[in-house]
C-alpha cells in the first residue's frame, strides 16, 4: 500500500468515527484510537512530504539547468579560454542575487551568498572542456573546433563531465537562493578554470582565492562517471584520487647511419631498454599492496627508418596516494634512467624534467562519515555506494592543501540499463575522455542537484565552530 492510500484509509476510518450521532456512543478505546489515527495521519503525511519535497525542488530548477548543460555541452571551451562559459554561470548567479567576482586566477568566478552566522561552505565546478571530437552523434553534440595553446586547429567536446557539474551546480544555487530558511552561513561556488591541465585551482588560490574571499570550512565537489548507474551517487573515505606527476625524459645517443650501428650510441635502443626497466618499479620495488602506476604514454624518435637518431624523448605518467610511494618511485624513475644511458655507453646524462604535478584528493573521513547517511536519506540508501579510490588526479587537491577539509563525491552517470548489460557481459562502458562519454543526462542531473542540496544544507546547518570539528574528528568508515 502506497503513503497515499495509506493516508486515505486513515482518512476513511476518522470519518466513521466522526460520523454525526456516532460520538456518545463511542468507547472511550475508540476515541483513543480516533486521537492516534489523527496523530498518525499527520505524522505520516508530513513524513511524505519532507521526502517529496527535495524532489520537488528540483523539479522547480531543472528544465532551467538542463538547458544550461545543453549550451556549454554545444559551446565548449578549452582549459584557460571559458570566458564565455564563465560568463553565462556569473550572469545566472548574479541574477540569484549572488556576490559575483570574475577573471579570478583567469577565466575563475567566485559567487557568495551570506546567510547570517554560520560557517562558510565551498562548493565547486570546473569550466574546462578537452581537445576531442565528440561521436555520441546526441542532437546536442558539439560541433566545436579552435586553436589550441600550440596554434593546432582541434576539436573541442565536454567529455568529462564539467558540463554536467556546472548544471548541478547551478540547479543547486537556485534552490539554496530560494530556501535560504532551511541553511545559514555562507555558500561560496567556485567555477574553476583549466582542471585538465591541473593549473586552474593553483592560479585561482595564486590570485587570492582564500586572502580575498573567505576561506571555506569545508570544501565539497563532485566527479560524475560511468562507474556508477546514473540516480546514484559514490562515497570514499580517505583517499579518492591519486597524487599526479607528468615526467619528461630525453635520452641523448649519437646518431648516424642506420646500416652502422657500431658507430652510433642509439637512442632508441636506450629508449627501450628503459622503458622495460621502468615497469619493474612497481613489480619489485614497491611494497605489495602500495599502489603506485608508470605510464610510458609517448614515445618520439627519429624521422627516417635508416637513420639513427641523436635523442629520444619519453613521456611519463606517474600515480600514487602516499608522500612516501610517491617519492620513492619518482627517485627509481631518475635512477634506472640515469644507470640505462649509462650502460649504453652515452655520453651524456639523460634530461628528467618533472613538470606538472598535483597531489592526492584525500577525503576527510569524519565528513564521509557525517554525509553518508544525509545522502541515504536524500536519494535511498539503496542509491548511495561506497567508491573505491581511483588513479586519477584532479587539482581540486590544491585547496585541501591549503588546509581545508574535502568531501568529493562520486556521480553516476551510466544509463542504468546499459550499465547492467555492460556489468553482466564483463565489458567497459565508455570512460571520461572518450569521444563517445554521453552521462544518462536526466536523472543523473536530477541526482546530482539534490545530492548536492542535501550536503550543503547539512553542512550550512550549525556553527563554524562545530563544523570545523566535526569535520576533524577521527571516525570510523
């Protein structure tokens, strides 16, 4: 039986007793039963009504933040070029009644809404699209092509998720800005620049993010995928994303002709030798159960199959949680290098350029702790997974190392029926990155504005004071 018949029926049963002439005939049991069917009608109703409402809310927002991801779905940006995309979320914002700052560490906003006393509370979204040609062939697929940072004419695609993270956010502030009864504090939103190439976070704390605004309590953002089926949501306690380091290495050799070998140092053969090499830091020096990943993403060399180089140059992605792995492995990096250009008999000592890198998002456990049950309640328990860390990196790590506690959560993106036919055929569904990431974009939408409703208003619900130590006690998980 539905709350709705079940409410009828009480409805029913309290008019028979209430029937004219029925009342001085009634037992004194009856009547008690009248006064709890009454009690129980009203609690059940206003039960019902704090679990629809949320729902309903985002019902009021939603067609308005569908259409926003629809146009910077169709009008992407590349990482330090969303000034238009920034622009159409600080007009909005503005509109909300939001406190809007533009052009912070670049193209970056930054939109507060006081609310009284209270603690401050960040939410974030990224702006950035990728160099990629979409092939979801969605109606709204973009279309879009520009000049890259290198003058290379490339196509342009959200195909990570920013476009879904922006319309959730903006679904959100609507919703915080119409119910500011039901929060106090400060909601700061930020929409972040330049994520991809993990430079927008910096540039944004750089330009005064935390100096000329205030600086959050706690900092919350989510990451929508296909790892989970659209309408649920993932929670990690502890780490959630792994240190990044991108590694350049040029070998140098001595080149010459390709038929005289013995009178060159070949780079390539160098370049081999140390690729092979570098696999075994992970397979025999790192501890067992230590999670570490070296990537050889690139390889360049040569121009011509009969000629023999004078360099190669190899490209390296390099994964960790823990400081310690971390160092470790990014000094055997360097080692067998150095001891494989070596043993070739080169005559000079290879480059090892590490030139970007962001560290691991570490999720507060306390928060995790304190949320899991807020998001039960908003969305079934049922539709709240707890998600296994990841390998990779996302520059929001910036600002938890500028001291502020994080709670990053997961957002299904998968439609769930393919997610299923996927999961029982042991197969992939297309990943962030792919010309073909679509997110099942309706409930994963709908999801996404009332997970982050619920996360804020409880976080906005005490004091600074309280948050700040909730957010640092050690709890279990």
């Amino acid at each position: 039986m539905s709350r709705e018949q079940s409410n009828c029926v009480r409805i029913e049963e309290i008019h028979k007793l209430t029937a004219p002439g029925s009342g001085p005939q009634k037992s004194q049991n009856d009547w008690a039963y009248l006064a709890s069917s009454l009690l129980l009608a009203i609690l059940t109703a206003s039960m019902w009504a704090q679990v629809a409402a949320p729902s309903g809310e985002v019902e009021t927002v939603f067609s308005q933040a569908r259409a926003l991801y629809v146009d910077v779905h169709q009008n992407p940006e590349l990482s330090g070029h969303e000034m238009q995309t920034a622009g159409k979320l600080a007009s909005r914002l503005r509109a909300l009644g939001y406190e809007v700052t533009e052009h912070v560490g670049g193209s970056g906003i930054v939109a507060l809404l006081k609310n009284g006393p209270g603690p401050t509370v960040m939410l974030r979204t990224e702006l950035d699209a990728l160099p990629v040609e979409e092939k979801t062939g969605l109606p709204y697929a973009s279309k879009m092509r520009t000049k890259d940072d290198a003058g290379r004419d490339v196509p342009v695609m959200h195909a990570c998720g920013h476009d879904l993270h922006m319309a959730s956010l903006m679904g959100t502030a609507t919703i915080m800005a119409n119910t500011k009864s039901a929060w106090h504090g400060t909601l700061m939103l930020i929409g972040q620049p330049a994520e991809e190439t993990i430079t927008g976070a910096k540039k944004m704390i750089d330009d005064g993010l935390f100096t000329r605004f205030p600086k959050p309590d706690v900092a919350v953002a989510l990451h929508t995928s296909n790892e989970l089926p659209a309408g649920k949501v993932g929670i990690a306690s502890g780490y959630r994303y792994a240190n990044a380091d991108s590694v350049r290495i040029t070998i140098y050799g001595k080149g010459g002709h390709g038929s005289a070998p013995h009178t060159t140092v070949d780079p390539i053969v160098i370049a081999a030798r140390t690729i092979l090499a570098l696999q075994t830091i992970t397979s025999r020096e790192v501890k067992p159960g230590e999670a570490a990943v070296v990537t050889v993403g690139y390889v360049q060399a040569g121009t011509k199959n009969n000629i023999i180089p004078d360099q190669a140059e190899l490209g390296l992605t390099v994964r960790s949680y823990k400081p310690e792995i971390r160092k470790q492995v990014l000094a055997a990096i360097s080692r067998i290098t150095k001891a494989e250009a070596q043993a070739a008999g080169a005559q000079r000592e290879p480059l090892i350029e590490h030139y970007e890198a962001t560290d691991a998002v570490y999720n507060e456990p306390a928060l995790a702790q304190r949320l899991k049950p807020v998001l039960e309640s908003a969305l079934g328990k049922d539709n709240v997974a707890v998600a296994e860390p990841i390998m990779g990196s996302e520059d929001f790590s910036y600002f938890i190392a500028q001291g502020v506690p994080s709670f990053f959560f997961g957002l299904g993106g998968a439609n769930p029926q393919k997610y299923a036919q996927a999961k029982a055929a042991g197969e992939n569904l297309p990943s962030n990155h792919s010309s073909l990431f679509a997110p099942d974009l309706d409930p994963a939408l709908r999801t996404g504005i009332a997970a982050e409703v619920a996360v804020l208003r409880n976080l906005l619900s005490g004091s600074a004071e309280e948050l700040r130590k909730s957010a640092q006690q050690q709890s279990s998980y």
